[in-house]
C-alpha cells in the first residue's frame, strides 16, 4: 500500500489508537485478480473485511468510519450499515463525474446508495474534496450535496486536486476536527 492519502490517513487513525485495515481493490498493487468494471466483487471484499473486523476483530467494536478515497469512496458509500454499532462515513475525492466508467452497468447502483447515505441521518458523512480535482469539479459536488441532511458535512480544501500531494496534512487535519465531533 503506497498511496498517500490511505497512507496519511491510516498513520492518523492509528496515532488515535483505532483500528485501521488498508486494502487494496482487486488488482492494485499486490493484490490478487483483476479490477471488476462493476464495482460489485470489490464491494463484497470491503463488506468482508467490515463483517471479519465485526466477528472475529482484535476487540469489540464500539464505532465503525467506513473510509474510502476515489474508487474506495465509492464503495465505502454503498456500505450497509449494522443497528448495532454506530456507522460514519468518511469519503475522500467521491468520483461523482466518473462513476460511470468506473463501475459501467452497475453505476446507478452506487448513484443511489451514495444519494441515498447522504438523505438518511442516522450515520454521520464526512464529504471531502479539492477544488483543482481532475475528475469532479467543484460545481458537481455542490450540485451534488444540496439538500442533504445535517448529518453531512461537506469540506472543500482549495489548492488540492484528486490526489492530495502535498495536501495531506489540511486533509488529515479536517478529518481530525470531524472524529472528535463524532
């Protein structure tokens, strides 16, 4: 796992003492197999890995962050969640323009678990964004976050693009102002 922003993340969590898991989707790095074009396998190793962490984790858990960047947002999104065990959401670059090409015939799918996570308030959404992204530009996100719940909190960092170089710190920065109103 080389990337910054998972890697910058990670490092944060787990200076707080939370668990973390980093994975990488089918296909990237040294993962086994071949990236879907669903996003459906991918969503069912993250739902894995949520449910292994739940049954068989190094202790019982008390709150679950769903992260993702990019891609991993998009799917982190779409992430049930359990009555037992308070769930929030912390998506990274949502891939909001590019949704089609990375999930092709399942793309309304994650459309409407993404809309629909951002209207219901019973988990608390953390949306993080750069205004110069290659992908989502910033009037697709407002577009996008409009009328959503109180549960939603949106960020724009301006200067960082889809990739976060050198951005890092101001991310992990608002994502530690949000954890501690969580």
């Amino acid at each position: 796992m080389r990337n910054n922003v998972v890697m910058a993340l990670h490092n944060y969590f787990a200076s707080k003492g939370f668990i973390t898991v980093c994975i990488n989707f089918r296909g990237c790095g040294k993962s086994k197999g071949r990236t879907s074009w669903t996003g459906m396998p991918e969503r069912g190793d993250y739902e894995a890995v949520i449910e292994y962490l739940k049954t068989s984790g190094p202790r019982k858990l008390s709150h679950l962050i769903i992260s993702g960047y990019s891609f991993g947002s998009m799917v982190a999104a779409s992430m049930p969640r359990d009555e037992h065990i308070p769930y929030s959401y912390l998506l990274i670059s949502y891939p909001l323009s590019v949704q089609w090409a990375l999930a092709t015939v399942r793309s309304s799918y994650f459309t409407t678990q993404a809309n629909q996570l951002l209207k219901e308030d019973d988990s608390k959404v953390l949306v993080v964004f750069g205004d110069q992204d290659q992908f989502t530009g910033v009037g697709s996100y407002q577009k996008w976050l409009k009328g959503v719940g109180k549960h939603v909190e949106a960020v724009l960092i301006p200067g960082a693009d889809h990739f976060w170089f050198e951005y890092e710190d101001r991310l992990v920065a608002k994502v530690n102002e949000w954890v501690i109103r969580i």
